[in-house]
C-alpha cells in the first residue's frame, strides 16, 4: 500500500530532468567548480548485504568476492539538489557498477545535449562517444603522462590539473547521497531478504520515501552545498561553513 501511494505523489518520483532543468543543475555546480562546466548530477554504485538464496546458481549470482558475501548492487544518480533522477537497483552482487549503468549510457547517449554529462568515479566507462558525457577524476597514470607532455603549455597543464581537482570534488557529492540514504533508512545497513520480488518492493520503497523527504523537507547535504546562497557565504567567511550547514536547511524547512 505504502509503495502504491508513494508512485501516485509527484514528489516521491524518479525522473530524468528536461534539458531546462539539465541547464539549472549544471549553472548550481558550475558556481561552486567553475572548472567544472555542464556538469548537472552524481552517479555511484551501492551493494545492499542480502541473505543467501538457497538456489546455488542464483547465490552464485550474488556473491560479491570483494565484500565475501551476498549482495544486490545499485547505482543512484543525483542532481544537485539531492534527489535520485535515474536509478538501476536490485541486480546480482556480482555485477560491475558499469555493467548495471548500460541502460544509463543509453540515456547520456541519446537524451543529453552536447556540453551536458554526470560526474563518476573509475567504475565507469568515459569512453568513446561517452568521453563527454561522463567527468571521471584522473588517474596517475594520466596526470603523469600530461605533465611529461612536452608539447603541452604551462597554462593548458594548469587547466587539466584544475579540471581534475574540480572532478575529485563534485564527484564526492555521490557519496553524500549514498550516505544520506543510509542514514535516513537503516533498514539499507541490514542483511535484506533473499526474495527477489521483496527486496524490489522494498528498495523501491525506500527510494521514493528518499525524494520525497528531500523535496518536501529540503533536508540534503548535496542541497545545502550547491545552494547559491551558501556558495556566497563560503566565499566570505570560510569559519561560517559549519554554522550555515547545521542551522540553514533546518530554519527553512516545511514540514
């Protein structure tokens, strides 16, 4: 019942943003990382603990060897105000987050205009005609290969430094909302049952209860850091960080 109500509330859904609000989000980072342009939303992976399916094929399927147990693995994205506008859950533990993301690169492919993308970590594929689409912080490998370049200029190797710092930033924001739904829903921090039709239900759940709290209360750290107004005040007085993070979304929030 509580999964029905929630699909019929518009600020429970999930919804890929229109090239508009594609603009809104990017302009809200772009003022924080001003190396950083187009940029309009977060992705990352999450592996949930589950119990062991009694079906040795399928507890195969989920066992993660890097955690040594059971796992469904997701992948959430966020937009700057902090909500979930695309969204692969409850696929085998044993997947790659970049293989859970094929539908994901489709989207980038087909729906998001040229100088639009997301910010990822190393998991995913910035390859190819996704080489634009998707900002991925450096490796070594490449940092080392563009400071030996010798037909590179000081001020062009400044830029590419400046680029990927900015890309380590932004990309910590899928972080905090990995971790705000933890927070906000330990039932996530528990071992969630085997049954694949109600480990859906419940993670479909909890999604939804997760944009409509952050759309309704306003309460989101990723909110909160890529508000103008916060953005400002950092700006001018760096010690008032905290201050403004602990009392701001909490004086104006609706309830």
């Amino acid at each position: 019942m509580l999964l029905e109500t929630l699909r019929a509330i518009p600020e429970a859904a999930v919804k890929w943003p229109s090239h508009r609000r594609m603009e809104y989000h990017a302009q809200r980072i772009h003022a924080a990382q001003p190396c950083l342009p187009g940029c309009f939303g977060f992705v990352d992976g999450l592996n949930i603990p589950i119990q062991d399916p009694s079906d040795p094929v399928e507890q195969n399927a989920y066992y993660n060897a890097w955690l040594a147990g059971c796992f469904c693995s997701n992948v959430f994205v966020f937009d700057s105000e902090g909500c979930i506008i695309w969204c692969c859950t409850n696929a085998p533990g044993s997947w790659h987050d970049s293989a859970i993301s094929t539908q994901l690169y489709c989207l980038l492919r087909e729906c998001v205009p040229a100088g639009f993308g997301i910010c990822a970590d190393a998991a995913f594929t910035a390859s190819g005609d996704l080489a634009t689409k998707i900002f991925k912080p450096l490796t070594e490998r490449q940092i080392g290969a563009a400071a030996n370049n010798a037909t590179i200029t000081l001020k062009a190797l400044i830029r590419f430094i400046k680029k990927h710092r900015a890309a380590v930033s932004v990309r910590q924001a899928a972080e905090w909302g990995m971790g705000a739904i933890q927070r906000s829903y330990r039932r996530l921090q528990t071992t969630l049952t085997s049954n694949h039709a109600d480990r859906q239900r419940d993670i479909s759940i909890i999604v939804r209860l997760f944009n409509f709290r952050t759309r309704t209360t306003h309460i989101n750290q990723i909110r909160t850091v890529y508000d103008p107004s916060y953005i400002g005040q950092r700006r001018r007085d760096p010690d008032a960080m905290f201050r403004w993070s602990m009392f701001h979304d909490r004086r104006n929030a609706t309830f």
